[in-house]
C-alpha cells in the first residue's frame, strides 16, 4: 500500500513547509557536531500506524540519522510504550521531528478509531471499510492507517472502481424511471469487464439495481430496518454496502442488518490525532 517513491515526494512537501531555508533556532543554539537520542512513546493507548513513514522522514532529511522501530504499523500499544528510537545530529533530529511525529499520530489516530469500529462489528459477518473522503495528498497513508486499525480499503482512487452515484444519472440525464437500468449499461458498454456499483436511496431504486446485476450496490442513508429489508430481498444477488451516517454507537445494529460491507467516512475526515511524544533520552549518569 506505501509507496515508497511517493512517500518521498511528500516528505519533500512537508520538509519545503516546515523547514523552508533552515531551522534557524537549532542552528543558532546547537553545535554543529552535538549528537542525540530521541525517543518516541504512546502517552495513551492507540493502535500503531505510520512508523515506517516517520522513520523516512529522519532518514530522509539526514541519512545518517539511526532509527530503531520498537513497535510495528497494527500493534495495540499501552500507554508508555516505545515505538521508536532516534539517534545522530542533534540538528537533524531537531528539525525532522515534528514532521515525523505528526504524521504517526495522525495515521495513528486512524488506525485507532478504525479498530474502535471494526471491535464493535466483531462477528457480524460485516466488513468495515473506507472512503474517498480523505485529506488531499495524504490518501495513501490514511487508507494504510485504516488497514493497520483492521480495517479494508475501498477505491484508492476514481480510476479503482465504476461507482454510479445520483449525481453521475443527474448529469447524465438519466434520472427517472429505469435510470438505474440505463446507468449501468453505461458503464458495462464503456469497460464491460469491470465489476459495477451502484447508489440508492430507497428499496424501489434497490430491486431496480438488483435487476441490472450490478455486482455491488451501495445502500445511502438507509435506516437500520431499510437495510434489513435490502438484504432480504437482494438474497445474496449483489453485495450490499451501508453508508451514510455511520457512528461508532449505530454501526453495530447496522452490521446486525446483514449487510456485506460498511463504509465510514468518519474513519479519516473527523479524527483526533493520537497522543505521542517525542522525548530526548539524557545520558546515564
């Protein structure tokens, strides 16, 4: 799921913000050839993400900085826990590490709040997954995030999928009776080996997409009873995904409803970043 290569050219973008021409006050208060540990602890207990990319990001502004993962992307740690070690130019570590800990408890915060979800749909059969509703540049991680949480990734991006929504049949002025139908021959007549998803937002829109064979169909804002009812008369012809709406308090009752997949935008648009610190390691005495 990471790319190495485009992790590097965000790094670039993070290291072009934060640090522009120079860390002026580490350059004016640390000498040149002072050296350092830092390390990095859970202040209160998270699932892990994002080491490796903080990792690259110290590597990244100084190679000869030496890094020590004590954990790995998907661990449950406690409060306390190490989950990396840093050590070289104190200059270096001085600059990089804010970016390096942002971006782990970010992708953090992520994975926490994810495996928060998919414990509460534990042995419903239903499986819980991610949106395209992600901050812009930062998708790759935020959907490694939701997986190292236990969570699944849905399309990556607009060219993973055929996904119909109301506004694709608005704009294409097919909206009205047997839009759906129309809709879907569309998109099997542009790319007929690709499977096809569709939205709707009642259970009369919903016998119309069974009748198409689409292969996946997106249940929108439908209440739990709705839902219900889709997956009874949908009999295992498509799989259903619920959206919309989805909480951490309703997603149980929503997976008791049957359906194959639940996707939650809230996973990576609303969460709180993790708290992690990142403290200097003082000599022995």
């Amino acid at each position: 799921m990471l790319d190495r290569y485009m992790t590097g050219r965000l790094i670039d973008l993070w290291f072009a913000e934060d640090v522009g021409s120079g860390d002026l006050t580490a350059q004016s208060m640390i000498d040149a050839d002072a050296t350092a540990t830092f390390r990095m602890n859970a202040r209160l207990p998270l699932t892990v993400a994002g080491l490796e990319v903080g990792a690259a990001v110290f590597r990244h502004y100084d190679p000869t900085v030496e890094v020590k993962l004590t954990a790995r992307d998907g661990d449950k740690a406690v409060k306390g826990t190490s989950l990396m070690v840093v050590s070289g130019p104190a200059r270096s570590l001085l600059t990089s590490e804010r970016t390096a800990l942002n971006i782990v408890q970010h992708m953090s915060g992520i994975a926490t709040e994810t495996a928060r979800f998919v414990a509460a749909i534990a042995g419903t059969g239903a499986r819980l997954i991610d949106t395209r509703k992600t901050t812009p540049g930062l998708r790759m991680l935020e959907k490694h995030a939701v997986v190292c949480g236990g969570g699944a990734n849905h399309r990556l991006g607009l060219d993973g999928g055929v996904m119909i929504k109301d506004n694709h049949r608005e704009l294409a002025g097919l909206e009205g009776p047997g839009g759906i139908t129309r809709s879907v021959e569309h998109a099997r007549s542009a790319f007929p080996g690709l499977e096809v998803e569709v939205e709707v937002d009642s259970l009369d829109e919903l016998t119309e997409a069974i009748a198409t064979g689409a292969e996946y169909i997106l249940l929108d804002n439908m209440t739990d009873e709705q839902m219900a009812e889709a997956v009874r008369k949908t009999s295992g012809h498509s799989r259903l995904e619920a959206s919309g709406g989805i909480t951490l308090s309703r997603i149980p009752s929503a997976a008791a409803t049957g359906v194959d997949f639940i996707s939650a935008g809230a996973l990576t648009h609303s969460v709180k970043s993790s708290d992690i610190s990142m403290d200097v390691v003082l000599p022995k005495k």
